[in-house]
C-alpha cells in the first residue's frame, strides 16, 4: 500500500476525524486516494479533547456509533450553570443526545475504515511542507517521509485536514482562503482526564456534560466537566488566546481545585489546544485543494464542538472531488459546490452562532447571571439557536421578556438586535452563491452584517 504512485486523484493532508472521512469516502467513490499523517499510525486519533460528540454524524454519514472500547459513556443532555451556580440551564433533547468518546479508539476506527475501504497509499510519520502547483492550481504536497526523505505527492486535488496549525493554508498562493487565523476568533483549551476511586469522589451528574459560564474563571470561554465513567471525567476549560501561557495555571486555580475534591486521584492525560470558534473561512477551497475541519475553521462557535463538522466536511469534500475528477475539472470552479454544500448547512448555523459567541464574550458575569436567572435566554431559546442558529420569538414571547428584564433594558435590547442579526446571517448563508462571480457581493453582505453586531458592542460596551 505504500508505494507512492505518479499522479493521485486526491492527496488527503491529515488522518484526524476529518481526513479519514474525506480518505474513506473518496474511496469509497473510486477514486485513487493518499491518505498522510505526520504521527505514526498507532497515534492517530490521540488528540486533547472534550471527546464529546453527538449522535447526528453517524446516521448523518450512516456508520456505526461509537460503541465497546471507542464509547467511554451515553450523554442524555447538557447543563449549564450560570457563572454563581444558581441557575443550571438543562438541554434535554434528542438533538443533545450523544457520547463520550475514548478519542484514540474513535480515531483508530475511523482511520481502520478508511484503510479498509482499500485507500491506494497510506503514508504515516509523513509530515506535509507545502502545497505544489502547476499553472497556478495546487498540483500535490511536498513531503518530507518517516525516512527523511523529501518527496512530491502529486494529486489532482489535495484535501488538506492538518487541522488548526495546518502549514498548508499558511502558505497557499490565495485570495480568498484566509492564511491567517485572526487570535480573537480562536480559543485556548487546558483539559484534564481524572480518575478518582469511586468511593472518594462522584463524578457529577453522570449522564450530562456539564458547562460552566463564567467570565472570571474562564474568561472568554467556559468550563467544562464531561463524564467518562464511574471513576473519571474530562475536566477543563477555554480562555482567550491572549492567556498563552497561563492557562494550566487558571485550569488548576479555578477547575480542578473547585472539582476534584480528592487527593486520591490519577491524571491519566493532560494538555492543551487552540480551537477556531467563529464562522468558516470565507472560502474553503480554491484551485485544486478544499480545506475541511479545523483547518477550515468548520467549528461549533458556541461550544467549540469540532469533530461532527470536520467529518461531515470530509465528505461534502470527497463528494465533490468525485464529481470534479468525473470532469476532469479540479479548478474552483469545478470544486465550488464544495463551498456551497459547506455553508448553505453547518456554515449558516455557525455563521449565526458567531455572532452569539462574540456578544456572550463580552457578557459580563452579573449580565449572565441576570439574563440566565430571569430566563432572558431560556432552555428551549438556547436548543432553537444551537441547532438552527437562530431564534424565532413571537411579539408576546419578547413582551414577557422585556417585563422580566425591565431593569437591564440595554441587555435585554443587545440581544433583540443580536436575534435580528443572526437571522439575518443565517439566511445570507443559506443563499450563498452557486456562481462564483457572486461570492465577492455575498461576502461583502455578510461582513456587513458581522459588523453591525461589533458596532452594538462597540458602541454599548468598552470594546476594541
Ligand atoms: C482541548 C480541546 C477540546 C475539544 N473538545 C471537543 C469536544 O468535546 N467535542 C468536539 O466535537 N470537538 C472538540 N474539540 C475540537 C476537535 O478536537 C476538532 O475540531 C477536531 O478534532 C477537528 O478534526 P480535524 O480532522 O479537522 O483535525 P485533527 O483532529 O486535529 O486532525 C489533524 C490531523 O492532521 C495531522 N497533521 C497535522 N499537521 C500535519 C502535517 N504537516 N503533515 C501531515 N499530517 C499533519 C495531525 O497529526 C492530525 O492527525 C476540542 C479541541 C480541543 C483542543
């Protein structure tokens, strides 16, 4: 399987949930396919994580749900606690439903799948340099190989899911993939997995994750406690990125000493990551490559949740790229359709849950207090917008809200006017253009709309 071959139809660039979905689908397909990871293969899938997913990608792709060692434990719902504790806001509904993944076996299944599925080429310990081209279309990816050895894999298309750090975007010759992920739309993540002995500590509400809000001790984002058995959790948290270098600190400060309230416990795995929380990238393809996952930004922006997108992308991608390789067209605008699959579905939700998360940003802990204790914001609002991206109230359901909020008028008009945003959003995506000439004006609309919402924060709070 490892001899390198002239031309491949498809270069896929990392071997996470997102590539070996592209690799097993395109596959699948019939296509010649090179499936490259820079870890060797035993660690694939060994990544820092929440290891929460839900159960929509598996029927949604029509594979087996996690189960036996992949599957540490079933999740009813979610709950989420405002930032005094007072208020636990519970998601219970099928959409919320999911599991609590052992992210190796997961991502060694995934990874099994793809391999077995017959992919022409799997190239382990490879580390992908940079992007080839050919009259200006990306033509494959220069390799160094586990023998050190600097090699050209030539592809027809190249699928690049190196995830957030890809070295691929980095570099591509582009005007519409952003190379640069701007800090303030990015997020730093410290977790912990915790095993206790039973009999010393109770992992909280065993059938839940559990989500903290809290602007202090987890500024910028939240923090989490995931069950995974009887005897340990996934316990962590995510902050701005400009506490670099501080977030262990404020993990071990403000959660695992608020938490774990044993001294008889095992950290069975630490570390840190960085997840893009905000829209996809403008573009996720262009000439000869689509980029997918977290190297797409194609990311939950409320609660960072990037393994469902990064799978359902890897085979929006693979499809396209059979189409494209039925052409024998790899130009964007042969590989179009991918942008249009990605941001007419997840990427109109997303887009929307974008504005959310910059506004709950700045939401100081008293407004969360008091717009989650009145029920500004209720349960079944929150299940609306995370699963559609947007809220449909009526005129009575806004007048209650506006009695009960009557003494924070501001906060109770900053989120009116966020709704109308994020409906507006979300139906800007949901029109995103099938012609490419379009995209420059569709772009400049939803720009438009995404800075009417930092001009209401601007313009109501102190931000930059
Ligand atoms: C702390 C933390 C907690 C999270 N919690 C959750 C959660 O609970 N639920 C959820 O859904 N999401 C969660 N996420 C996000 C989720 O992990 C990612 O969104 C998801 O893994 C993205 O998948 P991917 O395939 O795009 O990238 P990855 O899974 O990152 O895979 C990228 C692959 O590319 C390979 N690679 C990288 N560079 C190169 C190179 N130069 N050459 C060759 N190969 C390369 C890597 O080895 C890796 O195998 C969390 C992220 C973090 C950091």
């Amino acid at each position: 399987m490892e001899d390198i071959k002239k031309i491949y139809d498809v270069a896929v660039v990392g071997a996470g949930t997102g590539g070996s979905t592209a690799a097993r689908v395109a596959t699948q397909k019939g296509l010649e396919v090179c499936l490259i990871d820079r870890k060797a293969k035993n660690e694939i899938g060994n990544k820092i994580c929440g290891d929460a997913v839900g159960t929509e990608i598996f029927d949604f792709l029509n594979i087996k749900h996690p189960t036996n060692e992949e599957l540490s434990c079933h999740i009813k719902g979610a709950k989420i606690y405002s930032p005094d504790m007072k208020k636990c806001i519970n998601l219970l509904d099928p959409k919320q439903a999911g599991y609590i993944v052992n992210r190796l076996e997961f991502g060694q299944r995934l990874l099994d799948d793809a391999l077995n599925a017959c992919v022409t080429s799997f190239l382990d310990n490879t580390i992908a340099l940079e992007l080839l081209y050919e009259n200006h279309i990306v033509s494959g990816v220069r390799v160094k190989l586990k023998n050190g050895e600097k090699k050209e894999i030539r592809a027809k298309i190249v699928i690049d899911a190196s995830g957030f750090y890809s070295p691929l975007r980095k570099t591509i010759r582009s005007n519409i993939v952003e190379k640069i992920i701007p800090k303030e739309d990015s997020i730093l993540c410290y977790r912990e997995i915790v095993k206790f002995p039973p009999s010393e500590h109770k992992v909280q509400d065993p059938e839940y994750i559990t989500i903290i809000l809290d602007k202090k001790r987890a500024p910028g984002g939240y923090i989490w406690y995931f069950p995974k058995n009887e005897s340990s959790i996934n316990i962590g948290l995510g902050v701005f990125m400009d506490y670099k270098g501080k977030v262990k600190e404020f993990y071990q400060n403000n959660v695992f000493r608020n938490y774990i309230k044993t001294s008889k416990y095992e950290i069975l795995s630490s570390g840190g990551g960085v997840v893009p929380i905000r829209r996809p990238l403008w573009s996720c393809a262009d000439d000869g490559i689509m980029l997918i996952g977290d190297a797409a930004c194609q990311v939950n922006p409320l609660h960072g949740g990037g393994i469902d997108p990064s799978m359902r992308g890897g085979y929006f991608a693979a499809n396209v790229a059979f189409e494209a390789i039925q052409k024998g067209d790899y130009t964007l605008k042969s590989l179009w359709k991918y942008n249009v699959d990605v941001m007419r579905s997840f990427g109109a939700e997303y887009a929307s849950l974008d504005l959310l998360r910059q506004v709950l940003q700045v939401f100081t802990n008293e407004e969360l207090n008091f717009g989650l204790g009145k029920d500004l914001l209720s349960g079944e609002e929150i299940l609306e917008i995370s699963s559609t991206g947007g809220l449909t109230l009526s005129i009575f359901d806004m007048a209650s809200k506006f009695i009960k909020g009557i003494s924070k008028p501001d906060l109770l008009l900053d989120l009116n006017y966020l709704r109308i945003r994020m409906k507006e959003i979300s139906s800007i995506y949901k029109r995103f253009p099938i012609d490419l000439n379009e995209f420059e004006r569709w772009k400049n609309n939803a720009i438009e709309v995404n800075n009417k919402v930092k001009k209401m924060l601007i313009n109501t709070r102190i931000v930059n």
